[in-house]
C-alpha cells in the first residue's frame, strides 16, 4: 500500500472511521518525496536506533524501518492502533507505543529499546506541541541527532542569530545544547488536512560540550529568560525587573566586561550572556 497516496490513505481512514484531531496536530503526509527525503536526512544504518513522534499512518516510520536498526514510535491517539497494525506489518525492526510522549522516560525507554544502538530522533512533530517536545527531547540528553519536521516559523526561531526578530530565549536554550540547521521546506500542498502555515524540516546535532563556558550554566539560563521576558527594556532593567539585581550593579558589571550599559539583551550571543552571567556570578553578595 502506499501510504503517501491522498485516495489510498482517505479510503484506508474511511474504512477504520478515523476522523482527524485538530488537536492533536494530525496533518498527514501526501507526497512520497518528504518522508524519504525526511529520513534520508537522519543519517540512519543499522547501528541507529530511531525514536519517532507521532507516526500516524506510518508513511515516515516505514521509511525509518528500512534505513534504522530499530524504530520505536510513539503515538498518542488510540484510534491510529488497528491502522498501524495494518500498514506496519512486515516492518519487523519497529515498535509502537500508545501514549504521550511528554509524559515518557526516555533515558528508561532508550536504554530499553536502543541497547548497543546510537539513539537518534526522526519525526514530523505535531505543531501544538512542538516546543515542549523538543525541550523534553534536548532536555533528556539521549539523542545523537535530532530530525524534525516543524512550522517554518518556529525553525527560523531555533535557527536565529542575535539582533533578529526570531531570536530569543528558546532560540538560546536549543543552540547552547546542538548545533542547528534548516535542511529543506514543505509546502502545505504536501499534507492531509493543509496545514495554515509552510514547515521546515530542521536538524540539530547534539553537541559534546556547551560552545562557550560558563560557571553557573542554571543563572546563565536565569539572565536569558529576563532578558528575552523584557526584550524592549534595556538589560539594566531587563534583569532589574526579572532578577531584582540593582540597575546600578548591573551597569558596572556590564561596563566592566566592556558592554555599552544600554545595550538590550536581544543583540547578544551566548558568548555575550556567558561573559555577563559570569561577571555578575563573582559579585560579592554586599554588591547585591
Ligand atoms: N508521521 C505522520 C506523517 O508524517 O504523516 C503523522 C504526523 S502528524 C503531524 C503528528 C502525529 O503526532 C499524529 O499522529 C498525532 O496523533 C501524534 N501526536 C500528537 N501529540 C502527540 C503526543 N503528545 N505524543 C505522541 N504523539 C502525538
């Protein structure tokens, strides 16, 4: 069967009543190119082991059992069970598990699944919760490679560099952890039901150690958030507003490691933030 195919997958859906949850970000693939080229770009052989979000039908999974030594798929609508188990057989190397993603172990369940194997992901991401999803995929640090299909809005996001409209903390957070890149664009033409919005196909590698040092990687994050939380404001009153630090501490510091003391958080680097998260992390509490 060809489950790229619109008249195949709309009969296949017909005759197990499968209605599609807005929801539950439920946009399925209708163009054979994207989720070969999708798992192409995975870098996949048999000593990968493949956690998939949201395989719905099967179109991407079934690309990622031919290339992966296993594929562990993890989907949360029950009604998608009596389809898989139709288009799945014969795809012996692959596991599905019916639940939230979000709500999973994944250092247990990589560790159960992927023995001896490079653990990587590979999805197209349901859009309602593609944040959440990614933080709690870095999060868990297991992931050698993470492959993604995302709203173009949201890759131009993880992508961004500093002193842009699209970067922010979230941009900060992913970047600290890998490295990114957007790979290719899918047009909406390319799904069931027509997604509002263009997406992007992004990859972000895990990187082995953060690219820039810092002592307390906890407050580099708690500079950024105030930052990003007042992007407007100047950071003097950016981390007076988010972290209460008086303006005037916040001046020196900044003078201190040769930032113009009215600069907003928006035009620096992780390298920047590093440098004044570190100078404000020496100061003498009688400064505070
Ligand atoms: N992989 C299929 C494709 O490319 O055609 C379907 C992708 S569709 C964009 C997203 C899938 O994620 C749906 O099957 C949806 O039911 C599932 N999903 C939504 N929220 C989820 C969650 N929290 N955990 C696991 N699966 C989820």
């Amino acid at each position: 069967m060809n489950l790229t195919d619109y008249n195949e997958i709309r009969s296949l859906l017909a005759r197990h009543g499968f209605r599609f949850s807005k929801s539950l970000g439920q946009n399925f693939l209708t163009a054979a190119w994207v989720p070969e080229r999708i798992a192409e770009e995975a870098g996949l052989d048999e000593t990968v082991g493949v956690l998939e979000v949201g395989p719905g039908i099967g179109c991407l999974t079934e690309q990622l059992s031919k290339r992966a030594g296993r594929v562990l798929s993890v989907e949360l609508d029950p009604s998608l069970r009596p389809i898989l188990a139709e288009t799945l057989t014969g795809c012996e190397n692959v596991e599905v598990l019916f639940g939230d993603v979000l709500k999973q172990d994944l250092p247990a369940l990589v560790s159960e699944c992927f023995p001896g194997l490079t653990p990587v992901v590979c999805a197209n991401l349901p859009y309602n919760v593609t944040s959440p999803v990614l933080t709690a995929l870095i999060e868990s640090g297991c992931f050698a490679r993470i492959t993604v299909m995302i709203q173009r809005e949201v890759a131009k996001r993880i992508c961004a560099r500093p002193n842009t409209s699209d970067y922010g903390a979230f941009t900060l957070f992913v970047q600290w952890h890998c490295e990114t890149e957007i790979l290719f664009d899918v047009p909406p033409s390319c799904f069931v039901p027509q997604p509002k919005v263009t997406s992007s196909v992004i990859r972000l590698t895990r990187r082995e150690k953060p690219p820039v040092a810092v002592a307390d990687e906890a407050l580099l994050f708690k500079v950024i958030r105030a930052a990003f939380n007042q992007r407007r404001k100047t950071l003097v009153n950016a981390l007076n507003a988010g972290l209460g630090l008086p303006k005037e501490v916040t001046e020196k510091v900044l003078i201190s490691r040769g930032f113009d003391p009215k600069i907003r958080g928006e035009v620096l680097d992780l390298g920047g933030f590093a440098k004044i998260t570190d100078e404000i992390h020496s100061l003498d509490h009688a400064d505070l």
